[in-house]
C-alpha cells in the first residue's frame, strides 16, 4: 500500500518522477520474485507428489495357495504412526482414471485429523474435503483405521470411504528406516489386483502417501494417488 500511494501521487517534475519510477521498478522486481517463488514452490511439492525412483518396492511373497506372505520388519513397532497424531492440511494428486493408461491427474486439497487409541496399538483419521474429483463441491470424508498386531508386528490399515460406506480389505505390512509399505489382495473393475499404500515418513513434518495398483502380482505397478501432509500449527 506505501508504494502504490507513492506512485499514486507522482508529479510531472524530473525529481518526483524518477523516484516514481524507482518505485515503480521495486514493486515489479518483488511481483517477480513472488511469483518465481510460488512456482518453484508448486514445482517442488509437485515433484514430492511424484513416484521416488530411490524407495524400491519390496518384492511380494506368496504361498502355496496363492496368498500374500508379509513378515514384519526387524524395527516394526506400535509407535511407528505417532507421528501422524494432529491435525493436518493435505495436498492431493490423483490419477483420473487407474490401469487404463491414463496419464491425467488431478490435485485438491483436504484436511485430516489423526488421534490414537487402544493404549497407543491403534489410531484413527478422518479425512475431510469438498474437492474430491467427481464430487466438487459435496462433503468427502475418508476414515483410516490402523492396528498394530503385538504378536506377529505387522500394521493393518482399513479404509472406508463415505461415498460408498464400504470398509476395504486391510492393507497389511510395516516400516523399515521411515518407509511403510502395505499390501493387499483386491479386485478392481472385477479383475484381481494387489492394492499397496506407502508412507514414507522419513520428513516426519511432511509424510507422503502413495497408492499403487499391480494387475500382476507385483511384476508392474501403476501409482495412482499421492498426497503430501502438513501439520496445522
């Protein structure tokens, strides 16, 4: 507002003049910087919304039976979600449209609010937003139900989604060095998929979350959702 007023008040005099134009070339050097900035910073949470080529996936087991076999990591415990305890804003980018080679993404933004129970072997998250592709403008709420099995140290992760009110399979795995990764048997569009959740947590004040579908067992995978977290101060 001070350098608008001041060059909202330039005379016709060579002095007032050039200090006008000092202005005038101040404001447009911070308008640039501002907008450089809030690309580069679009670009870089752009790129965290991105498959990271430096996190493998592990390599699936199955039994005789055709069923998954998820041993727990030698670190698993029941505090390896604490960090997720808060309230966050979320950023999204999802796949518009899955194992269709599609290549078109969407991004909105959601709210979440995690809180633990069951003496810290389990916590709880609703995810709210008015964004979800397909249904702007209606009220979305996901809720993520985690529990940790004393016995066997793996984490069980179960879904449901409030348009559809259907509880999902449990995503079944653990964390190894700040990376969880999470598997599941499911069906997609009637045919077989495994479903994987991912959280790397190693930046604990911004977790990201990925989901991937394999038609293959494991052999390929098609990331399909990213979102990355922030706390709410």
């Amino acid at each position: 507002m001070v350098i608008l007023s001041r060059i909202g008040y330039c005379r016709h005099t060579a002095f007032v003049h050039n200090r006008c134009m000092r202005w005038g070339a101040i404001l447009t050097i911070l308008m640039g910087a501002l907008t450089f900035t809030m690309v580069e910073n679009a670009a870089a949470q752009r790129n965290i919304l991105t498959p990271d080529p430096s996190l493998p996936i592990p390599k699936l087991t199955f039994d005789a039976n055709g069923e998954l076999v998820i041993t727990a990591s030698a670190t698993s415990s029941n505090g390896d979600f604490d960090f997720l305890e808060g309230k966050w804003r979320m950023h999204h980018r999802r796949l518009n449209k899955r194992l269709a080679g599609n290549n078109d993404w969407t991004e909105f933004d959601s709210t979440d609010a995690n809180h633990k129970m069951l003496a810290g072997k389990a916590n709880m998250d609703t995810l709210s937003t008015t964004e979800l592709p397909g249904q702007e403008g209606k009220l979305f709420e996901g809720v993520t139900f985690r529990l940790f099995d004393p016995k066997t140290r793996l984490w069980r992760l179960y879904w449901v989604p409030s348009n559809t009110g259907v509880l999902d399979p449990p995503v079944v795995g653990s964390f190894e060095n700040g990376v969880g990764h999470f598997f599941t048997k499911d069906t997609f569009n009637g045919k077989p998929i495994i479903m994987m959740f991912r959280w790397d947590a190693r930046d604990k004040d911004r977790p990201v979350w990925s989901q991937a579908f394999s038609p293959d067992d494991g052999k390929t995978w098609e990331w399909n959702w990213f979102n990355v977290s922030e706390r709410v101060k």
